[in-house]
C-alpha cells in the first residue's frame, strides 16, 4: 500500500523518505543540508519543504564523519564579568548562526592553561575554535596548532603573538592615540592608568600605547594600577585604595581605563565610595562602548568597537579555503561623554 507522506507514524524519516516525497535522489537531499554543497535553490526548497512537512532532522554527526567538516566552532571564552562580552557573543552567535555554523560554548573557568577546553574542543570534531578571552597561554596553542585537531584557530577582540593564530581585533594602537590625544586635548596632565590582568598571550596594546604617548608628549610615565580581572568590584576596590587619604592637589585628574567594566567601577569609587565627583574632581575614560558605559547613570566618555563588522569577517574566514593569513585590524570610533 502506498505510503502518505502527510500522515508518517512517528517511526524514524530517514533521507530515503525525502528524497521519495520532493521528487529528487537522496544524494541531492544530503546537499541540500549542506551549506557549502552546490545545488539549485529550487531543488534546495523541494527537499526543505519535504522534510520540514515529514518532520525529518539529518544525522549532522553522520554527515560531518562523511565529509570531514562538522560545521560546528567552539568558542572558548572565559572573563564572564566583564559586561562587554555578552556583547561579543551576542554579535558572534547571531553571525554565525545566520551563516549556518553551530556553536559549542565552553568556559574555561579563567584557568591560565587553556589546554584542557582546547582538547575539550577538538574532541567534538570541531571545524574552528574561537578564543574569546584573557587567560590563554602561549604553550597551550602552540599545542593545539600542532595537534592539527581543527583547520582554524582564532583569536577575538584581542591579540596572540603566535603566527599561526588568526587575529580579529580593533586596533588598539590606533584607538588609544585618538584617546591619549582627546585626554591631552581636554587639558588633562596627571593621569592614571587602570589596567586589567597582565597575560602572555592574549593581551591588549592599551596600557603600552597610552604610556608611551604621554610619555612622549609630556616626558613623565603615568602610575598604573592593575586588577586581576575585568570586574567593576575590583576596580572599584583598587582605585579607593590608591585614591583614599590623598589632599586633592594629588588626586589624578582623570583615570583611564582599560575597558568600560574598570572605567565603571571606576566611576562608582570616585563617586559614591571617596565622595568626589565625575568629571570636576576626577574624570574617567573607558573603551568597548559597553551598554552601561552610554547610560545615563555613567556616560563614559569610550571607544567603541565594530564588533558585528567584526563578527561577519570571521564568518568569512571560516567559508573561505583560501590559504592565506586573515588576521585584520579594524578601526573603532570615540566616543565623548559626561565622563571627561
């Protein structure tokens, strides 16, 4: 008896039954859930339009042992405190999901040897990883690019000196010139620079910039403090330590932060913990353009990333098979607030 394709029991569907249904081969309905197979966008409805109507859902496992790809990136991330970076997952998921790629999220618990979530990773047939954090060591992914477990690995929003990691990231230097010059501009002359977690490998070219500038401009290095993580609770604790008991005559005038999460807790120590105030006494200056910073409870004078830019350049880098280095600066814009 000939089966209805609109009443199937809830036995399994396999491609067979789709292929049957939209009136093609079954090699044509494996192409047609493949991002990267080349097949007419008619031939690609007929299939979706069956097996969307049969409730069929391809073996992605079968199909990534078949041809070598998964289509699935890991994104190692770890600095959950810092409030830009739902930012940063936010634009790379939505990029990445509209490009077909899956994603596997793994915290590496701000752990400085990122081994272990690297083996984590390739263990699950992983076709690119994405490090999207502080913490991560040169040995560890001088490791994993020798294991060869995965095509890409990437680094986001930061920077590695290995050369074969893929680089994605705002061009600090460039950035903080502009801000040293805006700081410079604004008539400030005893600043101070609050850093977050010194790493080897991973890292910002903030701190470095800002100092070598005025340094340069004015011959003095300003004092830096650093926290061991981007947490507006730190910063908070560690400018009311170097500020407490100061005369003003000695108070900075204004502090320079490394991101907008110090330049937060920044602010609420200057304001509510020391009882001064933003920007007469003590101004303050941010960078990512976090959400918080352009509220109106702070109104960070920051630098803004093009994160989403940013986000679709890596999708580009995991379509292409071209052989070739990737890594890209990109430019980010100031932006003036209350703050300073």
């Amino acid at each position: 008896m000939a089966r209805d394709d609109r009443t199937l029991p809830e036995a399994h569907v396999t491609a067979d039954d789709v292929a049957t249904a939209a009136g093609v081969s079954r090699w044509t309905v494996n192409r047609a859930f493949r991002k990267d197979a080349s097949i007419s966008a008619r031939s690609r409805e007929k299939v979706m339009q069956a097996a969307t109507r049969l409730g069929y859902v391809p073996d992605m496992r079968a199909a990534s042992l078949a041809s070598d790809r998964s289509n699935l990136v890991a994104l190692l991330v770890d600095d959950f405190c810092n409030p830009h970076k739902l930012v940063v997952l936010e634009h790379l998921t939505r990029s990445l999901r509209r490009a077909g790629w899956d994603t596997l999220l793994v915290n590496t618990l701000d752990e400085a040897d990122a081994g272990p979530a690297l083996l984590n990773a390739s263990q699950r047939r992983v076709d690119a990883v994405i490090l999207i954090g502080v913490q991560f060591d040169d040995e560890a992914l001088k490791t994993a690019i020798a294991a060869r477990r995965f095509r890409k690995l990437i680094v986001f929003a930061r920077f590695s000196r290995n050369p074969d990691t893929i680089n994605i990231a705002v061009d600090d230097v460039a950035a903080m010139t502009e801000l040293a010059e805006y700081v410079a501009a604004r008539g400030y002359r005893r600043p101070m620079f609050l850093a977050g977690p010194r790493t080897s490998s991973a890292h910002l070219d903030r701190k470095e910039t800002f100092l070598a500038f005025w340094q340069a401009r004015f011959g003095t290095e300003p004092p830096c403090t650093s926290v061991a993580a981007y947490s507006p609770t730190l910063a908070t604790e560690a400018v009311t330590t170097a500020l407490s008991d100061r005369p003003a005559a000695d108070l900075p005038d204004v502090i320079v932060c490394e991101n907008d999460a110090l330049a937060i807790g920044a602010m609420d120590a200057i304001r509510h913990t020391l009882g001064l105030r933003v920007p007469e006494d003590v101004a303050v200056t941010g960078f990512d353009d976090a959400p918080q910073a352009r509220s109106v409870a702070y109104r960070i004078t920051s630098f803004t990333q093009p994160v989403a830019e940013m986000a679709d350049y890596l999708v580009e880098v995991l379509d292409s098979s071209e052989d070739r280095d990737f890594s890209r600066l990109f430019l980010g814009q100031l932006k003036p607030r209350a703050s300073a």
